[in-house]
C-alpha cells in the first residue's frame, strides 16, 4: 500500500512540475497520434462518403473488409510495416524504421478503417435524406461528397474522436515500428511497461494518468458533440 | 412570358417496379403557363408521374421530350418534396446552397437568399438551424430554395400535406406569385379545395392512368372521365 501511495504521490509531483521526460513522451505521443488521426481522417472520411454514395459491382464486399479490417491486430500491422520499412524492405531505403514516421504510418494503417466505417455508416443515413434532394439540385458527385462531409461534421468529428482515443492508447504495432528508444522514440502507452519494470511508479503512473485524462477528454469531447448533435447548434 | 423549357412532350411514360406497373402509359403536354393540378386517389400514381417528370425515377417505357438539351433542361426546373429535405445547415445556407452549387461567391449568395427568404416570410429565422422551424416554415424554406434558381418549370408533391390552415393560406400566395412570375407549376394535390383555388389545368390519375387533362374551369363542372366524376362527387374510388 506504501509502494502505491509513494508512486501515486510520485506520480502527482511529476505532472505538476512538468517533468520533461514525462512532457517529451506525452508530447511525441500527441505529435505522432494527432498526426495520425489526421492523415487517417484526409483519407478515411472521404473515401468513407463516397462508398456510401457509389453504387459499383463488389461494392458490398469492399465495405465488408473495410469493416473487417476495423479489428485489424496492431502487431500484424507494427510487423508488416516494419518488413516494407526494413533495411531490407522495399522502402528500407527510406530509412523511416524506429522514427515518429513509422510510428505515424502504423497507427494510420490501423485507424483508417475504423474512421471509414463509421463514416460510412454516419454518411450513408444522412445520403438516404439527402439523396433527392441533392440529384434534383443536379449537384456533381464531388459536390454531393462536400455536402454530405460538411453537413455530417459532427458525426464524423465523434469518428475522428473514436480514432483518436485508439491511436492514444496503441501498444503492438508502435512497440515494434518505433523501436521503443528511451528520451527519442517512447509514447504514452507503451512508456508504462518499461517504467514499470524499471520500477519507477511514479513515472508509469503519471504517464497512466495522461492517458486516462486524455480518455476522459475524448469522451467528453464525444459527448459535447452529440449535445450540439441534439440541439443542432452547428 | 415564354418558357425556353416548354412545350415538355410526354409520350407512352411507363414506371415499373418489382415487374408491376405502376404508372402509364401517360402521354402529356405541359405548355403555356399557370398551374396544373395532379389529382387522383392515394396511390393513383401522382408523386410517381413528377418523380418521372423530374428525372427522379427511371422511366421504363417511353419519352419525356424537352425542346433543350435534357442536362440544359434539368438545371431550369426544381422540384419540392412533401416531406421537405432540410440540410443541417442555418436557413439562409439552406436557401443559398443551390447558388453555391452554381459556383457563386457565399456572399452573392447569401445576399440572395436573404432577400428571397425575407419576401417569403422567413427573415426572422435566417441564422436559425432549418431543423428547429415549424412544418409551415420548414415548406416555405424548401419553396424558397426551389425559387431561387427562378426555374422555369416547379414540380411540387402535396407540399401543404400535413399543414394547418395558416401555412396553407401562405403557400398558396407564395404559388401564385411564383406562377405570376411566369414560372410554370406542376403540383400534386389530393386537396379538392387547394386544386379549385390554384388550378389551371387538372391532370386526374387513376390506377396509375392519366384519365383527363383538362382547363380547371371545365374539370370541375363537367369531368370527362366517370372516375373523375366520383372523385369529385366524394364517392370512394377503389
């Protein structure tokens, strides 16, 4: 109970005095996940819309993987990114293995189709509504895409959220792509262990407790959003 | 005033659905100006015949033959729904979101659309979410993005379906003007009294047949076909 009442404390003085290798970790952490979310979201979200108002043979079994690769296991993705990102590779010659790069390109493999999916299933209701209107109005595909993107904002931002929070939270695939190099290559979540078998629990309890924080904010977020969602606010 | 988009001729138009018929075969000619009424029973084929008309539906039989190029002629009609498709966007986007899809400036737009949704009675709603308006204001939103393009010819499905009295009155004058403005309106109604107040020309359907086109004067003092005669009787037509 001491041990964990000396981490906990532990842990409270390091966030309070902005420890800077718990601010490096949270910071590469929010670096690599945020630009990960966006470059899923760039990718995930249009091509999420565009299923929903294409018609094309096979169309049915394209959303099914999709939906299926929202399960995709983060080591197989850490494990093939890190075979094409090798020496060896096919793009060994870019030299991305163990840096931020990698790490950003794994988790957008792994969140990409769980932003598609929900965009899919979120813009697909909102084409069933929209959908005579916008063919009256003689509105082109890529119009009828912008239209349905813009006017499902807040759904797809609560699909950008829910990506976010798997991305924070990601272990597998960045344990093995970035290498887990301390002071250059450690993020939030795959932090914790080593800490913990270093036996510092203070620095793996407050890294835990950003995490949960940042949990707690995604919800929040999520929650704020369907709010406004309810009184149509924007 | 001319419509460069009239005479629209109608010729052997057929819908089917599941391998049944459910429309035609309709020949028609929508000409002149003013307002033709659809009539007929629930199910008589009203909202289908427009739905066709408008490019909405694929027809399975026949021609639609307009005196433009038909990508020409699709930009000059608009089209009202009864149940009307708001955006989840404020009343003026909704209004100006036809000029955007033109390519003007949100601006030009928005100036536009403000003006249009002050004549019709919506400037104290403009920065309001279209969802939170009332199902009378909601129709006059959806008339004055359809009006907005000043198209030549409007097709309209029972859009004072499910409004009281009030909301009625106000879409009507809002048809009127439009119709005064040279626009020529196509409008499906089951509403006896709505079609004797609006209606040039009565287009009676029946089973899916168009049963009589006729001058408005003359359909309701002596209808042609006897399906008529009962609608207007008030006897039940299966």
């Amino acid at each position: 109970m001491d041990r964990l009442w000396l981490g906990v404390t532990e842990a409270v003085r390091l966030l309070i005095t902005l420890d800077p290798a718990l601010v490096e970790i949270t910071a590469l952490s929010l670096r690599v996940t945020l630009t990960g979310t966006l470059i899923a979201a760039a990718i995930g979200l249009p091509l999420g819309a565009w299923l929903a108002i294409s018609r094309f043979p096979m169309r049915r079994t394209v959303i099914a993987v999709i939906n299926a690769l929202m399960g995709l296991p983060p080591v197989v993705v850490g494990l093939v990114v890190y075979v094409i990102l090798s020496r060896a590779g096919p793009l060994g010659v870019l030299g991305l293995l163990f840096t931020p790069t990698a790490m950003i390109i794994a988790q957008v493999i792994i969140i990409t189709p769980i932003l598609t999916s929900i965009a899919h299933q979120a813009i697909r209701e909102l084409w069933a509504d929209y959908h005579d209107l916008l063919i009256s109005l003689n509105a082109t595909r890529g119009q009828r895409i912008a239209t349905l993107l813009w006017d499902g904002r807040r759904s797809l931002m609560t699909a950008a959220l829910a990506g976010f929070g798997r991305a924070i939270g990601e272990v597998g695939a960045i344990m093995i792509v970035g290498g887990n190099i301390d002071h250059a290559r450690r993020v939030l979540a795959h932090a914790i262990a080593p800490e913990t078998g270093k036996g510092e629990f203070g620095m793996a309890l407050a890294l835990g407790f950003i995490l949960i924080g940042l949990a707690i904010a995604v919800n929040l977020g999520v929650h704020a959003l369907s709010r406004t969602e309810r009184g149509s606010r924007w | 005033m001319v419509s460069a988009l009239l005479p629209v001729e109608v010729e052997g138009l057929m819908l089917r659905r599941g391998g049944r018929a459910i429309l035609g075969p309709v020949s028609a000619r929508i000409e002149g100006a003013g307002i033709t009424i659809v009539m007929g029973p629930n199910g008589a084929g009203k909202s289908s015949l427009l739905r066709a008309l408008h490019g909405l539906e694929r027809i399975s039989a026949g021609t639609i033959r307009w005196p433009l190029p038909e990508p020409e002629a699709r930009q000059r009609q608009a089209f009202v729904f009864q149940q009307p498709t708001l955006l989840r966007r404020s009343v003026l986007d909704n209004i100006a979101y036809p000029l955007r899809l033109r390519g003007q400036s949100q601006a030009e737009a928005r100036a536009r659309a403000e003006a249009l949704a002050r004549e019709v009675g919506l400037g104290a709603h403009l920065s309001r979410p279209a969802q939170v308006l009332s199902g009378g204001e909601r129709q006059k939103l959806a008339l004055a993005r359809a009006m907005i393009l000043s198209p030549d010819l409007l097709f309209l499905d029972e859009p004072c379906a499910n409004l009281d009295p009030h909301a009625t009155r106000d879409i009507e004058a809002l048809l009127m003007a439009a119709r005064d403005r040279g626009t020529r309106l196509i409008m499906a109604t089951h509403d006896l009294g709505q079609a004797r107040r609006l209606a040039d020309e009565v287009w009676f359907l029946h089973q899916g047949r168009l049963c009589e086109a006729t001058p408005a004067h003359e359909f309701f003092t002596r209808a042609r076909s006897a399906e008529a005669q009962a609608h207007l009787r008030g006897d039940l037509i299966p």
